[in-house]
C-alpha cells in the first residue's frame, strides 16, 4: 500500500494546515510541546522543513517560511525572528534531524496515543 503524503487527522485541508501551523509555531517558540503521536510526526515535517530554511538564512527563505510560522510574540520574540537567529545557527552543522519524539502512553480520557516532540 503507497503513502499517500500526509494524514488528514479528521480535519479539512484549511483545519489541518492551520493545525500544523499553530503546533509547528509553538514548538519553534517553546522548543518542546505535548500532543498526540500522530500530530507529533506531521509536525515534524514542518519544522524540519523550517529549520532548514532557517539554515539558509536569505531573504527568500524567510519569506517562505513566513508563510507557515505565525507571528506569535512570547518575552518580545517573535516566532520567526526566534527560528532565524536562535535555531538557524544553533543547527547549521547538523544534517537534518532536529526533532526528537518520545512516546509518553495514552491520554485518560479517550487512551490516545500521546508523545512528547521537543527539538534536539
């Protein structure tokens, strides 16, 4: 059976990118986030994809990650200025794999699959 590229995780197209969105900007701003397993792995396709712009560090390459990382503002950083200046140079060296997901067993309420993703 062939992957078909993404999960839809119950959600329209809008939803889910927004989901994405908004979990990929946290992770950039608070480094580590609790979620589900499988939203843990559709995130870490972002934010891989981001770091490595960010690695690049051009003017084309910020806008295009503009269009994913939201403008979220945490002690007078920014999202996006944070990716850029913090994670871009802390990773130049390394060769993909900035994320780590550790399984932390299932919620109490409906036993779903919760992880830990945090950035290397």
């Amino acid at each position: 059976m062939a992957s078909r590229g993404y999960t839809k995780l119950n959600r329209n197209s809008a939803n889910r990118k927004a989901l994405i969105r908004d979990l990929a900007t946290q992770l950039i701003m608070h480094e580590k986030i609790e979620t589900s397993v499988v939203k843990a792995k559709e995130v870490r396709r972002t934010v891989e994809k981001l770091i490595t712009k960010a690695k690049k560090g051009d003017l084309n390459s910020a806008r295009l990650a503009e269009k994913t990382v939201r403008d979220l503002k945490i002690d007078d950083t920014y999202a996006l200025t944070k990716l850029f200046t913090e994670l871009g140079p802390r990773y130049k060296e390394r060769n993909g794999g900035y994320t780590r997901i550790y399984k932390i067993g299932p919620r109490r309420g409906d036993s779903c699959p919760m992880a830990i993703i945090e950035l290397v």
